[in-house]
C-alpha cells in the first residue's frame, strides 16, 4: 500500500512537470463566464500574464500554469483545465494558421475603472455596476464634481451610468414629476449646478460631456449604455443652444434648436432629429423604442464576424459564446442605422428592423463603445424594478459584451486595418 502511495505522488508530480499552462475555456463549457473575466482582471493586478485567445473557443483566455491561479479558480467557480505543454503549443499553432480565424493578443495591465453615476439612490440600477461587482471586478464611483475637477486622469475605462446628458431630468416629468426620488434629484442637481459655478442643469451636463469628450481624445476609453448613449451625443450637437423646455430650466427652447446642431461635434449619431415634445419618453429619433415592431419572441440581435487577425478591436469587443444574442429595451433601445456615421462600426444589429445594438468607434486616441438597451437579462426593465440577480445568469452573452469592453484598455492591440 506504501508502495503504491510513493508511485501515486511520483506520478502526479511526473504528470504537473509536463503540464505548464492553464486554459480557461469560454465556450458552452464554462461553468460561470461571467467571472472567468475578473478571475482576469485579478490575475493582471498581481502582474500575472493572461493571453486572450481570440475565436478560440468562445473567447478562452490561457495562462501560464500558477497554483495561486487555480486556487483562485477554484473559489470562484470557473471551468479550467490545465494543460501540457504539447497541448498549448499545438493550440497555439492552430491559431498562428493564416487560413483560421483566429488570434492571440497579450493582456497587459489591469485597466483603472470608473462609473459615472450620481450618489443618490435612483429608483432603476445599472448592468455594468451590477456584472462588475458579480465579476468581481474593482470600480470607483465619479460624478459631475470628480469629472469637472480632473479626476478623469486618474482612469483608463469610464462607464456612463443610466443618464440624461442634455439637463432635461431623464425625460420622466411626465409620469414621475410628483413622485419623491424625481423631485429630490431635480433639486440635487439644480444644487451642484450652482455650486460648481453653472446657472442650468444642461450647462452643467454639457461641460462634463466635453470633459469626457477630451478624455478619450487623450486616449480614454469609454463605455456607455441606454440613454447615456444618445443623450451624450445630443448634448455635444446642442453645445451653446437650449432645447430644454421650460419645467426642465425655467425658460422656453430654443425654437430653431433642431436646425442649429452641429454634428461634427458627436461621437456616433448625426441628422437626427430633436423630440421636441417633453411629454413623450424620447429625447431624438436616434432611437427606435417607440417605432420598432419588433415581437419579443423575435427580438434578437447578430453579432459581426470580424476578422480576427486584421480587425483586432471589434473582435475583441465581440467574444462570445453565442453569436445570435436575445434583446432588451431601454429608454433607448437600438440606434436607427440611418443616424448613424458612416465612419462608426456596426458590431451587432437586428438587420429586419435596420437597427444596430452595439456600435464603436475611435476619437483621437481614445475608442468608445455604445450598447443600446438596460439590461442584458431583463427584456423590460421598469423603473422600480428589482436588480437581476446575476448568480441566476453566469454565463450571459449580453453581459459578456460589457465585460469584453472592461478587458479591452488591457490588450496589446494591432492597428485595425479593413
């Protein structure tokens, strides 16, 4: 029996000696996808290497072998195996293929996160606040004050929460201006539009939209979802015009607003058009909430295949398990292809209905993603409605986008070339 102990542990040793890395698959074996990104984001703050293997079974990352690593692994639930070293070369060579669509790209340094997002409890929450706490993954609260006093140089990555840029309250006076929160939120940001110098909420909104602008000019990277998406870029066209109504700032709008927008100024969106009545839950016709018809059952959107070795950005932005991803709303749901720029890349669209879900771009030296909708795992969700429990969805396309734009400042990228 001694014997066969001594021969077991000899094994086992014999066998680890030949095994050098570790594979952390993406595809339908994963057991938890979702935290396999801050298992990630972990081992990049320990100064740890993690190579993302691009199309390779869903998006795998592979890392040389560490029993820390697969201690953490371990804890956390995550689907891994450890691998020889024949394997891992084999794998390797099977991605380095001309012919495959396939790529490696090194994981540098963990990116510095930010979400902007106010301080006070609004009644709705957040997709990326809800994955990045599920992942794991460390974040620092900023809001109008931290982004007009240049806190913004402190961080690679900035998330736009649930927002309305252009100062006219998220567009909720029509069904909530009597109820508490609104009214408590109006007079917080009338308060710190004061105190930060400005006479309006939009004035205020517009100076953090420019600050945010010029940080991914300087090479920042940006995320935003929902109505943080076109609000943004409405604000930016609107830049020195008022097209807030009189119960959002005192005074009437500007009546020509709508043919005084300077498109050059936005991100993503041009020759849209203002929703001039305040009383309709829209800012612009950017977005195609109200005049889709699309059934629930049929809401689903493509994601594009990319060409792994020459378009290096968009296919990192869209690893997954899954190419066809189900839909959900939110205030703003898709982006009607018609305003959007032809220099911006369509990454997922519902081609029936003619509309993107998940677009990006570059803006100097920095890039930026919009991703149209609340939350990845609840088709409707109403303001009130409890936060989805993620424990229920560990392996969730839609959230898995917002996590590839978290790894994206990390990668050692090629310059996109088609």
């Amino acid at each position: 029996m001694k014997r066969f102990f001594v021969t077991f542990i000899l094994l086992f040793f014999i066998t680890r000696a030949f095994c050098t890395a570790i594979l952390i698959p993406m595809d339908e074996q994963q057991k938890n996808h979702l935290k396999a990104y801050g298992l990630a984001y972990w081992a990049l703050k320990k100064s740890k290497e993690i190579t993302w293997l691009l199309n390779y079974r869903g998006g795998s990352f592979s890392t040389n072998y560490d029993k820390e690593i697969e201690n953490e692994l371990k804890i956390r639930g995550i689907s891994y195996e450890v691998i020889a070293d024949a394997r891992l070369t084999a794998i390797l060579s099977e991605i380095a293929d001309p012919e495959v669509n396939m790529e490696m790209v090194k994981l540098e340094k963990a990116p510095k996160v930010a979400v902007y997002s106010p301080k006070n409890k609004l009644p709705w929450d957040d997709a990326v606040t809800l994955v990045l706490t599920y992942a794991e993954i460390p974040y620092d609260v900023v809001y109008d004050e931290e982004i007009l006093d240049g806190k913004l140089a402190q961080y690679d990555w900035l998330h736009l929460h649930h927002e309305d840029f252009t100062g006219q309250y998220g567009r909720f006076w029509a069904n909530f201006r009597n109820t508490d929160w609104y009214r408590q939120d109006v007079q917080q940001q009338e308060a710190r539009a004061k105190k930060l110098g400005y006479k309006k909420v939009s004035q205020m909104k517009l100076a953090v939209s420019k600050t945010i602008k010029n940080f991914c000019i300087g090479g920042g990277f940006l995320f935003a979802m929902c109505s943080g998406t076109d609000s943004f870029d409405i604000a930016l066209s609107a830049e020195g015009l008022d097209i807030c109504e009189h119960m959002f700032d005192g005074d009437a709008a500007d009546p020509h607003a709508q043919q005084k927008l300077d498109f050059n100024k936005t991100f993503a969106f041009h020759n849209f058009k203002l929703e001039n009545n305040p009383a309709i839950y829209e800012f612009s016709d950017i977005d195609a909430t109200n005049t889709r018809n699309v059934e629930r059952t049929r809401d689903y959107f493509t994601l594009f295949d990319f060409s792994a070795k020459w378009d290096i950005i968009p296919t990192i932005l869209t690893q997954n398990h899954e190419k066809v991803i189900k839909g959900f709303m939110g205030q703003t749901t898709a982006y009607r292809k018609d305003v959007i720029k032809s220099e911006v890349t369509v990454m997922g669209e519902l081609k029936s209905a003619s509309e993107a879900r998940y677009i990006h771009g570059e803006i100097g030296k920095g890039q930026w993603t919009f991703y149209g909708g609340h939350d990845p795992e609840d088709y409707q969700h109403l303001v009130g409605d409890p936060p989805t429990d993620l424990n229920l969805f560990p392996n969730s396309p839609g959230y898995r986008l917002i996590l590839n734009n978290i790894l994206f400042p990390a990668a050692k990228k090629k310059k996109q070339k088609t």
